[in-house]
C-alpha cells in the first residue's frame, strides 16, 4: 500500500468512526492527521514503514501530544524488516505504531489490542492480581505452576507484581489453564508521553518574535516538523504560531493549513511576518512583526487577531 493510499484509508476509518479530520500536506511534517471526538484528540504520523519515522518527527510528535493533551500515533504496514501484524501494537520512540486494520478494530469494534512487538518476539501484559488469585484458587504453589508455564519461579513472582512482560506463547498457556482472559489490553487511543518542551529556537527571527511572546505572558513551545513554528498559549487559549521573512506561496499554503487544524483542535492561528501588510488568509491573520510592539499582553494578542478576523469578513461581505 503507498502512503497516499494509506494516508486516504486512515482519514476514512476516523471518519468512519465519527472523528473530524485535518490531513497535512506538508513535507517532513511530524503529524499527518489530527483527528477529535468528543474527549479524544490525536496526532497521527503515517508511514507506509514505521522505521522511517525519525527520532525528530516524533520528538515534535510528543510535544504536540504533550502541549494539546492529546495522543500520537504511528499508523503503517511495514518496519525494514517485515510486515507489522494485525493486533499487535508497535513502537518507534516511544509512539504506538499500529496498522491501519489494527486502528478500525480500535475504532469500530471497540477491540483493544492486548500483544505488543519487542526484540525477541510478541508479548503481553497480563493482570498480575488476577493471575495471583487464580493461582491461589486452584492450589498451585508458584514453583508448581512455573513448571506448568515452562518458566523461572522468577518470571512467574515478577508477572504476578506486573513488573514483567509475558511472552505470547506463556500468556496462552496460562489462559488455557485457568479458561480466563488475563492480557490487559493496550488503550492505544488514550497514550500519554512525556515529552521535552523546552526547544531553542532555530533562526534569529524566531528567538526574536518567542521573546516577545514570552514578554506578553504567553507560553512558548518550538516545534520543527509542522506547518507552524510554535505553539503558544495563555490560560485555555491556544495559537499555532507561523513565522517567517515575507509572505510567500508557502506562506499561505501553511496558514491554510494551520487553518485547518486550528478547527479540529480548537485553536487560533496566526502568522507573524518580518514584513507583510495584515491580512487574513484561511482564517489565520498574517501580521508583521513590528505589530507585536504595540501589543501589551496576551489578551491584547488575542483581542486582535478575533479583530482582523472580524476586519477582514467585514470587507469581504460588506
């Protein structure tokens, strides 16, 4: 499957499942998707192979999850070495990477995947107090149903306490012997990360327009793979921030993009330029920089980008 393909098949099983979209177009971009329903917010990298995700396309990732309180995910069909599997789960840095069959059970069918991929093969996580329990019901002492299992009474106290993964073949002996389900499934849908915020800035003209931010009380996080340069925030309010020398076609191919994201996530854009004349475009003001000078704080920020939204429809409608 190409990735334009399967960029397409991904944007439809969201929207299958009742999830508004935004799909990027941007090169080297962190995210490809943003999807929102009800409570649920995700960024969505897909890649035709997982492994040629880049630490620094999912550093972006993390930090875009971590700021809007959302979760990313990766969505393929192949690492370099083989094909991923259906109802497993995936990593690339710390990301869950999955399928996008994978996603339609998630989505669709509410089925949860509870396997997920490591060196040496696939594993689970099962319910240790369960598995505890059950033991102790059925009157096997731990080296009794280590033996059972094939493994270490090591390994059988560590499952029990949950502080070690099940290998796949030992988690379906030990559900055939108690005839119950002990694999707790993976919430795929609902994965935080931690992520590092504190970015430095990659041009002076961004330190430049980040100070000034700053200055005006708003918090400041740099992003590299996106149509935007920044996010930024004051309180509940949030802006996805452009930047950039003069307006150009990419200019305004990325505003139009900021646009749409700003509608799936609820935030407002703008686009601070070294040099423009202000104006609108997809609903993202373009401003100058020398503008943020007769700016006092961010509540004055906000107060006129909603103005020149406001200006410009104005115009547009009479």
């Amino acid at each position: 499957m190409d990735r334009e393909r399967l960029i397409k098949t991904v944007e439809a099983v969201l929207r299958g499942a009742g999830y508004k979209t935004a799909r990027m177009d941007f090169r080297g971009s962190c995210f490809d998707v943003v999807a929102s329903r009800l409570m649920v917010l995700l960024f969505i990298k897909v890649a035709t192979n997982i492994d040629t995700v880049t630490e620094e396309q999912a550093e972006d990732l993390k930090r875009l999850a971590s700021f809007f309180n959302a979760s990313p995910l990766i969505v393929g069909v192949k690492t370099k070495n083989a094909e991923l599997e259906e109802g497993v789960v995936y990593e690339r840095f710390g990301i869950y990477a999955v399928r996008p069959e994978t996603l339609y059970d998630i989505l669709a069918e509410n089925e949860l995947p509870a396997i997920f991929a490591e060196r040496g093969g696939f594993y689970v996580k099962v319910n240790g107090a369960l598995l505890k329990r059950l033991r102790e019901e059925r009157g096997y002492s731990i080296n009794e149903l280590a033996q059972l299992l094939g493994v270490s009474r090591k390994s059988l106290i560590n499952y029990e306490r949950g502080e070690q993964a099940v290998s796949l073949e030992v988690a379906i002996r030990m559900e055939e012997l108690f005839d119950e389900p002990l694999a707790e499934p993976i919430d795929v849908l609902s994965a935080r990360v931690e992520a590092n915020l504190n970015v430095n800035p990659e041009t002076p003209l961004e330190k430049e327009i980040f100070d000034r931010l700053k200055k005006l009380g708003l918090g400041v996080v740099k992003v590299k793979k996106a149509p935007f340069n920044a996010v930024s925030k004051e309180d509940e309010f949030r802006i996805l921030t452009g930047i950039d020398e003069r307006k150009t076609r990419s200019t305004v191919k990325r505003a139009e993009m900021v646009a749409e994201v700003g509608k799936i996530i609820n935030s407002d854009g703008v686009f601070i330029l070294e040099r423009t004349r202000k104006e609108v475009v997809g609903d993202v003001p373009l401003i100058p920089k020398d503008s943020l000078e007769e700016v006092k704080d961010a509540d004055e920020l906000i107060d006129l980008i909603e103005e020149l939204k406001k200006e410009i429809k104005r115009q547009l409608f009479g």
